[in-house]
C-alpha cells in the first residue's frame, strides 16, 4: 500500500487522527505531510497531529489527537476514559488524559502521572485508555462521590470488575488522587452490591443499609415446582417478604401491566408479601419506605428478623 493511503487508512481507524510521527514510520516524508496539510487533505490540530479533513468533527476524534500529542506514555483517563466504558452518569464530553510528562494540550486536561505510576493500558473504541479499576480511581478524584458512587455500582453490576480488584487498586503506589473517596465508597459495599441489576436497587439496599434494617437476598428466584413465578428485587425468602424497586416499570404497556398483576396474583396465593416503591418513594420519602419494611418486618411471623 502506498505510504499515503496507508497513514489515510490508520487515520479512520483512529476516528480521523493521526500523528507526523505515525505518517512518518508509514514511509511518509516530512515535506508530503506538510503538502496534505497545504492541500487540505489534512488539518493541523495540534502540534505535530492532523486530523483527515473529509471525517466529521467528533468527541473520539478530539481525544484520539489529543492522546497522540501526549505522547507515547499519554492516555485516556478520568472522564474521558469512564466514557469510553460508558459508565452510568459520565457523559462523553470533557477531554482528559494522562501522561508521564508532557507539556500542555489545547483544550484538554492533563494529569501527570507520579514517577512509577504505570496503569495498564486498554484500548476503548480503538484509543488507548486506562483499564476499568484505574479508570475508577481517576474518576474519584475530579467528580462527587455520588457520581463516583453512580460509575463504580454500573461498573460492578455490569461485571466489567469486582470488590476484590477494586480493593486491589487501592494498594498500588501511595499519593493517587481518588484513594480517599474511593476507599469510603468501598467501605460501603459488598458482594450484595454487585448483584443488582439497577442504580435505583443500589439506592435501595444503601437506605436498608442506613436505617439499620436487615439486608435481604437480591435477584430472588420464586418457584413453584418446576417454573418461575417471579425473580425480586430483594426477598427475604424464609418470611415469604419481597420488594420491588419499579423505577420506570409501569411504563412497559398494558401487557407489562397485565403480566405484573398475573404475577403479583400467584404471589399472594402462594403466601408472598410484595411491597413495591417508586423512584420518587425510594429518593424523595426514604423514611417512609424504611418505616414500611420495618412495619412488614414486625409482623408476627417476621419477628426473628425485626
């Protein structure tokens, strides 16, 4: 392949990005990249990195040349790299990236890495990025706890990591921004934290967690000889108490809703209690939700739980 159409090639695979010194290891001289930019084949975007003048302008392609005027030790990382994992509640948007040393890029944040400081590398959509547990950690360091809190529940729900590597994270090299947040996170979560299925889920077991009330199974399966009647949220199966955190879910149809009520039926019948609340219960009248799980948990034949 021509040196041309082989660097306009690695180009596309770099969301329209590419680097002088790239081109140049592809067998394209100096004075040919200067006449791509002269012709407007290609545009200069930072020093030393063009982008393909014919691709639309996008997010990846910003932070593909912003990572290759980094440099060879330069990646993806905090917001940008959360996105790149399309973690719940950081949006593609903020370019971010960090280096061994480097100098600055416009319109980009630039972390420098400790001396040591070496995370792995993964490539997310084709840019080199940090792996998931590093990404974590960055992330805590420059958003609220409760953002961080939000990415580290989908990143476990979705079993992209676990607890135990999280907790591994943290016992790299000393003075990581992000180590004091995420430790606290950590502290407040355990393996039934990675069951969920949802962020409201989350929300819920942590209100279970606050008020002091026992913690239920998750994901529970309801039998009935051979076939399955109903998975729940969270049971406490020996009392035959479940509850439901329904978010969206009445918003499925009038099949959804014929299908629920078929379900909560055979329930009854087969002497389950099924509390359910709302997104707006759960956050807005936290009180009021832990004080119906208690009141379900006294009843007479819940007391070896209340």
């Amino acid at each position: 392949m021509e040196p041309a159409a082989a660097c306009d090639r690695l180009a596309v695979e770099q969301h329209g990005a590419i680097s002088r010194e790239q081109a140049h290891r592809l067998g394209l001289s100096l004075r040919a990249v200067d006449r791509r930019v002269a012709s407007g084949h290609w545009r200069l975007i930072h020093r030393g990195v063009y982008s393909l003048t014919a691709m639309p302008a996008s997010w990846h392609g910003r932070l593909m040349a912003a990572v290759l005027c980094g440099g060879p030790s330069a990646l993806a990382s905090h917001r940008s790299a959360a996105a790149l994992w399309n973690l719940e509640g950081v949006e593609k948007g903020a370019i971010e990236l960090s280096v061994k040393a480097g100098r600055r890029i416009r319109g980009a944040i630039v972390h420098r890495r400790l001396p040591g400081d070496d995370p792995e590398v993964t490539l997310r959509e084709g840019i080199p990025s940090t792996e998931i547990e590093r990404t974590l950690l960055d992330l805590a360091a420059v958003v609220s706890p409760r953002r961080a809190g939000l990415a580290l529940d989908d990143a476990l729900r979705r079993k992209l990591t676990t607890l135990d590597a999280m907790w591994d994270v943290l016992s790299g090299p000393k003075g990581r921004s992000g180590t004091l947040v995420l430790r606290k996170l950590l502290d407040s979560r355990d393996e039934l934290d990675a069951q969920l299925e949802s962020h409201l889920e989350a929300t819920l077991l942590r209100l279970l967690r606050r008020h002091g009330l026992p913690l239920p199974v998750p994901q529970h399966r309801v039998v009935q000889g051979n076939e399955l009647v109903a998975r729940l949220d969270f049971a406490y199966p020996a009392l035959r108490l479940g509850i439901e955190a329904d978010g969206y879910r009445w918003h499925g149809g009038r099949e959804r809703w014929k299908r629920d009520l078929r379900r909560e039926n055979r329930l009854k019948l087969m002497g389950w209690t099924l509390l359910r609340f709302t997104w707006e219960d759960i956050h807005d009248h936290p009180e009021t939700v832990a004080s119906h799980i208690r009141a379900a948990l006294r009843q007479p034949t819940l007391g070896s739980l209340s």
